[in-house]
C-alpha cells in the first residue's frame, strides 16, 4: 500500500513517536510511506521577548525535530515553511492519515486520489487554547477512525455518533524501556513527567510531593520535561530535573524510581505508564487516559483527578510498603507492560489499513 502520514509538526512529543513507530513498522513491511510535515515555526520578537520577560527563556519557536525518524525507507517531506499541507505537498495514495485535529482539515480537503481517509486520535483535544468548535467539527467527518483507548471510542461513539472505529492500544518498546529486576530503595524515590500543560496535572504532583515532604522530608524527587520549569508550575525543592534527556537515557530514570507519579487531567492513553511499568516502576496514577486499565491490571495505585491529597496517601503507603510487596507489584507492572508490545499493536495497526484499503 503507498500510505500518507500527514502531522502538524515533527516534534519529541509522544504521539509524533507513535507515528514514527508505525510509519517504520509500515515501510519495513514493504508499504511506500510517507511523512508530510509543515517546517518549524518561527515566534514574532514580540512572543519570544514575553517568555523572557516572564523568565522562561529566550523561546525562538517550536521543538521541531527529526529525531523520531530515523528509518530512511520512510519519506519525510517537511514543507518550505510553517504553513497548512495542501494536497500538492502529498502524494497521490491508497491511504492518508490525520493525525491531529487540524490536519483533518487539512486532509478532508483533499482530492480521492490522495487515498483513502483515516483519522488516528490519540488525545480528545478539547482544550481552551484551541478553538474548539473546529476540533469537535472534525470529529464528525466521515473518516475512518483510530483511536488508541477505549474511552475515546466511547466519546466518539456517544457524542459524535460515528461508528466505523478501531482501538488500537499503544505499546511499548521493551528494548528501549527496560529494567533488570531491582529492589525498593533505602532512600524512597518518586519521578514524573514535567510539562506545564495544565491537562497534565504536574501542579498536583508537586502538591502532592510537597505534603508527602511534610512528613518525610528525605523523599528524592526526579523529573524529566521538554521544556525549563516554569515559574508558574515550580519544582518541588531539591528536584533532579532531566531536560530533554537522550531517547537512550529516559529508561534510567524511571529504573531509579520506586513510584512513577501520573497526574494527567485528561490524556489520550499516557505512554510514560507503560514505559514505567516496562522498566518495573509501578504507577500511582490519575483515572484519565488508559491509566484505569493498565493500573487495575498491574495493581498500581489508582486515584482520583485533582486530589493530591489522595496522591500523597498513595506516595506514603509506598514509602511504608515492604520490599517483598514492592518487588511483587514490581514484577506485575513488568509483566503488563510486556503484554503491551509494539509489536503487537503495529500489526493491528496495519490490519485495520489493509482492511480499509480493501473495502469497496
């Protein structure tokens, strides 16, 4: 099949990797793949001298990267400039995949000949910075639908009525994200993911850790973000902060946690779980994305959004939890995550194309 990737941006976001992922998968098969990408954007002066005057650096523009991409038998076609894919920057297909809200205006446009189209959602992007009427719109084009959660069918499904949808969860690279079995540490240890995205929670994680601190002031603290802390959503104190680390490197620092904190408000599936689990860290976790499932299936510790009392509870009985029983839920999160193989969800991920390359 000659396929179509079309995406806002190539940047070292999660779901830019699960493009990557199965854009090689595809390629490696045999399938002609292409990526098509606006180029990098550029702020105003004025938009880079306001995130300096509020001490977030001097921010030129977009995260843009290529990292992600690094099979050659895939196409990248990143256009001159940050500007709306047309159907002249893509080929002609069998398939063309939107890959957010605003390439499904993009690929709604485009003539039959660029192929046949698919929407993969891997997030309900209903959030205030976006225009919102024009997001939920592109959930009820006639597209075929791939989602990577159980909920977002259900949202689909209920408000959208659509009803040609395809879950097809997310993995995990088991050669990326591992760990040999360890103990729990003497010294207790907790990690999360920083970004100042406010659906991300990151503010009731430090809440969180800063009451756990009330009453075990030596809990070691890591983080890991794309971006500088911002002075909006600080750190907690004495906070080992990992920006940007090498894709190789991400899997030592969940290998030095005894709890992965995930404090999400709202997400699509939530990779850091699985890479967590993957590297045996089990999971304190929010009920958003596919954390419900994945945390009833490992016995991670699930709680409610927003409160981060309940999650300092949580971090607490983890502290007190006794090594046998932390080894155990250890092990469990390990075993789960290894049932969340790439492998597994790029096969499906190819068999739901071939099905809709074939149908009339």
């Amino acid at each position: 099949m000659k396929i179509t990737f079309v995406v806002p941006a190539l940047n070292l976001t999660g779901g830019i990797r699960v493009v990557a992922i199965y854009a090689s998968f595809l390629a490696n098969k045999g399938h002609e793949v292409t990526v098509v990408s606006p180029n990098k954007k550029i702020h105003r002066i004025s938009k880079r001298l306001n995130s300096f005057l509020r001490g977030n650096g001097w921010d030129a523009g977009s995260h843009f990267s290529t990292d992600f991409f690094t099979n050659p038998k895939v196409h990248l076609n990143i256009v001159e400039t940050c500007r709306d894919i047309t159907d002249n920057d893509v080929p002609d297909a069998d398939l063309v995949i939107a890959t957010f809200w605003n390439t499904s205006e993009w690929v709604n446009s485009f003539p039959e000949r660029k192929g046949k189209k698919i929407y993969f959602i891997q997030h309900y992007e209903i959030h205030p910075w976006l225009p919102i009427d024009r997001v939920k719109a592109t959930l009820s084009l006639s597209f075929k639908h791939i989602v990577v959660a159980n909920w977002l069918k259900s949202v689909l499904v209920e408000q959208y009525d659509a009803n040609d949808i395809t879950v097809v969860p997310n993995g995990v690279d088991q050669k990326q994200f591992y760990s040999e079995p360890r103990a729990k540490q003497d010294s207790p240890t907790v990690g999360f993911f920083y970004s100042e995205r406010t659906f991300k929670g990151c503010d009731v994680i430090v809440e969180a850790i800063n009451l756990v601190r009330k009453h075990y002031p030596n809990l070691r603290v890591l983080a890991m973000g794309m971006k500088k802390p911002m002075k909006d959503i600080p750190l907690p104190e004495n906070t080992k902060y990992f920006l940007n680390p090498p894709q190789n490197e991400i899997k030592n620092i969940y290998n030095q946690c005894d709890a992965w904190l995930f404090g999400s408000r709202s997400e699509g599936f939530g990779l850091t779980i699985l890479e967590a689990m993957a590297c045996r860290t089990p999971v304190i976790g929010t009920k958003a994305g596919a954390a419900p499932e994945l945390l009833s299936l490992s016995e991670g510790l699930l709680i409610d959004i927003n409160d981060a009392e309940q999650m300092a509870s949580a971090i607490i009985k983890f502290i007190k939890m006794s090594k046998p029983d932390w080894q155990a839920l250890s092990l469990k999160s390990y075993d789960v995550a290894c049932e969340y193989g790439w492998g597994r969800s790029s096969v499906l991920f190819e068999k739901t194309l071939d099905e809709v390359y074939r149908a009339g």
